[in-house]
C-alpha cells in the first residue's frame, strides 16, 4: 500500500516515535522475534531502526495490500506499523497475513485510537479499542500482549488543547499477536 495523498505527513512529536520504537524493541525483547521477518509497506527509518537494533534482516511489502497477497514464505516475525487504518478492506488484509505466519510466529501491530470527532480525512477505517478488538478476533488473531499510551504533541491553536486534555487524547496502541485456532 502507497499513502499518496499529500494530506499523509507526520505531524506528531519525535517523542511518539521513538516511545512507540522502545515500545515495540521491549516487546520484541520480551516475546521473541526471529528471521525471517516481514514489514508490511514500504521501508522507512522506524524500519531501518529496528533492523540496526535488534540486528534482523526484513522483507518489505511492494504490493498493494488490499489486494491478494502474491505467492509468500511464512514468517516467524511480521510488522504491521500504522497501516490497517489505511486499507480499504483491514480484514481481507489481517486474513491474508495470518497465512503467512507458522504457529511460532509474532506480529507486531501498531494502531493509533482517537475520539470519533477527532477521526483523520486520510484514514479509510478507526476503531476504538473494543472494535479493533473484534476485529483480529474475526480475523483469528490471538492478542498476546498489549500496551497503549497516550500522544502528547505541541500545543498550536484549540484542537490540540483539546487533544492534550482526557476528552481528546490520541492513544497509541501496540499489540503482540499469535496465530488463533
């Protein structure tokens, strides 16, 4: 999948990035990884980063992912960082990744949660937390780990005072998952 659309660009703090990457390296840490990994998009720093840090070699995605995945090895690793919200069809794509992991496997997802008023124009789906819940149910997903933290970023004008109060904060979640029965 490409973010074409002019409107995709960071606008969040340095600081988010790099506490969803100590996130994600302590949970690696903690539950495991191993080549062969997988990223699913494209290759960017935070990919980059974990490769340099954790010391592991990634495949990165070159097809549009909501579409049939192409004849692929399984993976005993796979990242699915700020992506689902992007895909047309987050199911299909969740489907097809869980075929390309062995019982051994891990995937790494990130997924960012806001209040509904707050939803992005570039984001064809968002869930709350319940929701996206259901939805690696459906997709046989077992969660094995879960972590989720708030956004903090600079305060310029009234939406961001209002997403830096309870009403409007944008979490950041991160979930450990395992191939379901």
């Amino acid at each position: 999948m490409r973010i074409t659309d002019t409107r995709a660009r960071p606008y969040v703090c340095d600081n988010v990035h790099t506490r969803r990457f100590n996130e994600i390296i302590d949970m690696m840490n903690t539950h495991g990884y191993d080549s062969p990994a997988l990223m699913f998009g494209e290759r960017a720093p935070f990919e980059k980063d974990i490769c340099k840090t954790m010391e592991i070699d990634l495949d990165c995605t070159d097809f549009d992912l909501d579409c049939q995945f192409p004849e692929m090895p399984q993976y005993n690793t796979l990242f699915c960082c700020e992506l689902i919200e992007h895909l047309l069809n987050p199911l299909w794509f969740l489907r097809q990744a869980r075929e390309l992991m062995t019982d051994d496997s891990y995937m790494y997802v990130t997924y960012p949660i806001q209040p509904h008023r707050y939803w992005s124009p570039i984001h064809f789906h968002e869930y709350d937390r319940s929701r996206f819940l259901y939805l690696l149910r459906d997709a046989k997903l077992d969660v094995v780990d879960y972590k989720e933290f708030v956004w903090w970023k600079a305060i310029k004008g009234i939406r961001p005072i209002i997403r830096n109060t309870p009403i409007g904060w944008r979490k950041q979640q991160i979930y450990v998952l395992k191939r379901g029965l």
